[in-house]
C-alpha cells in the first residue's frame, strides 16, 4: 500500500448566479424541481435524475439493475422559496459541495439566487483531467448549441 | 469563521484582483522585472512584492535572481486545475439556471394564455 502526503491539493469554490425569470414562483419552483430530475440533459439527449424532493431525500442517477450514480441529498426544501443539496454531485473525488436555489417574488418577477460553494481534493492526475476535458467539450457544446438556438429566435 | 490564508491555495490567491491584474500581465509567458510590473500596474514596488510573494508561495508564478534585479514567471499548470474545475460547473450550472428560466416563462406564458382565452358559449 501506497500513502501519499501532498498539500495545496484541497481547494475551495464559489460560483453565484442570481436571474431574474418573468414567471410566478410557484412556476419557476417546480420547474426547477423538474430541470434537476427528469428533464436533466447532456448535449447526448436527456439524462434523467431522480430527485426526492423532500429533507434527506436523494437526488441520483439512477441506470437500473442496481447501478447509478448519487449526487447528493436535500439538505433543506421549502417550497416554493428554497432547495438546497449537500453532497459530491458528480465529482469521483474527495470534494464535498453545498448548492442553494433561493426563490422572491416581486411584481410578477421570480428573482432565482443561486449559490454553488464547494470544497475538495484538486490533482493533475491525467485519468482525472481526462475527465474533466470530457465533461468541459460536452457542456461547452451544450451551450454553443443554445446560443445558436437563442440567437435564430432574436432575428 | 476565520478567512483563509491567501497563501492557502490557489484560489485564494488569485481571489484578490490585483493579483489577478499581474497575472493577466504575466500571461505572455516571458519573463518580467519587478519594476516593469510596477511600471504597467500602477502600484508601489511593495506592494506588487507582496502579491507577487503570494503568487509565488503557491506555484503561479517562479523567480530567478539576476544581479539586483528579481524575474517573474507565469506557471500554467497550478491555474489550470483551478480554472477547470471552476469553469466545468460555471458551464453546467448556467445551462441548468439557463433552460429553468426558459421553460418557467413558457409555461408562464402558456398559463396566461389559457385563463384569457374566451370560454365556449355553448358550454
């Protein structure tokens, strides 16, 4: 057996995002609900999850006979202002992450806040950056595609 | 809670836009004298030591001595784990909050349509 001491490889991240969604908020909430279980997508087609939505409930990938993938549970829900998850998400590393949808509404607006904070295991091994290239082509795709789509419905 | 240090790691120490200012700078790959990025940053020498101390102690950039003068490189590597892992959730949370409000103002939409459309008289 092989132990390796290393340090500056645990990190920490933050990403926020607030939007505002011309759509009540009981609308924008089960949307959201939908979004993170069966209507999840991958630039390959849909990639349905399964997400509990209740305190401790899972939410996970589920491919059948037994197999899948978890990505976390529902640290807190209160419909339709607040979902929040704990858990790896789809990270095969020592990385542990706190997600947070906070719902307003204000005249007809839904404001959405958005908040991913994250903390874990960072290396250059080249299975895990191989990984990474994978994951970044699908989703940079992903978006090239959506703003193609977006920009043919502004003309 | 106590800040961490901005020595901790490499997210910490580019959090301060300064320092994210030196290594946009630093980013043609050559080599720069302390003094050249005082000149373009507009800041006292001491202070564009610190940071350029901090960027060190955490691998973004290497020194080399040379007579008086001191020579700054950028290293890529410690970055680039740092901006994939960043930029791989930045890309597929913006999708998800991205396709959450496009399909909430449809169904919205879809809603008002319905409630203002007139009821069959025969009905």
């Amino acid at each position: 057996m092989a132990v390796t001491i290393s340090e500056q490889t645990v990190h920490t991240l933050q990403f926020l995002k607030e939007e505002e969604i011309a759509a009540p908020i009981d609308v924008v909430f089960e949307t959201l609900l939908e979004q993170m279980g069966p209507e999840n997508e991958t630039p390959q087609g849909l990639m349905p999850m399964v997400l509990e939505a209740w305190p401790g409930g899972r939410w996970y990938r589920d491919l059948g006979d037994g197999a899948g993938h978890f990505w976390g549970h529902v640290q807190a829900i209160k419909p339709p202002s607040l979902l929040e998850i704990c858990g790896p998400l789809f990270m095969s590393y020592p990385a542990i992450s706190n997600v947070q949808y906070r719902l307003k509404e204000e005249n007809g607006v839904t404001v959405l806040k958005f908040v991913h904070r994250a903390m874990g295991y960072i290396s250059h091994d080249p299975q895990i950056e191989e990984g990474w290239t994978h994951v970044e082509s699908g989703w940079g795709h992903l978006l090239t595609r959506m703003h193609a789509a977006v920009a043919r419905r502004s003309k | 809670m106590a800040r961490a240090a901005t020595t901790s790691d490499v997210f910490n120490a580019i959090a301060e836009p300064r320092r994210r200012e030196i290594i946009g700078l630093l980013d043609d790959g050559r080599e720069w004298a302390v003094g050249d990025v005082v000149a373009r940053v507009k800041v006292g020498q001491p202070t564009v030591s610190k940071h350029l101390g901090v960027l060190r102690k955490v691998g973004v950039v290497t020194m080399v001595k040379r007579g008086q003068h001191r020579y700054y490189k950028l290293q890529a590597e410690p970055l680039k784990a740092v901006h994939d892992w960043a930029k791989m959730y930045e890309r597929y949370w913006t999708h998800q909050i991205n396709r959450i409000k496009e399909r909430a103002e449809k169904k919205a939409m879809d809603r008002i349509e319905r409630e203002n459309r007139p009821k069959d008289p025969k009905k």
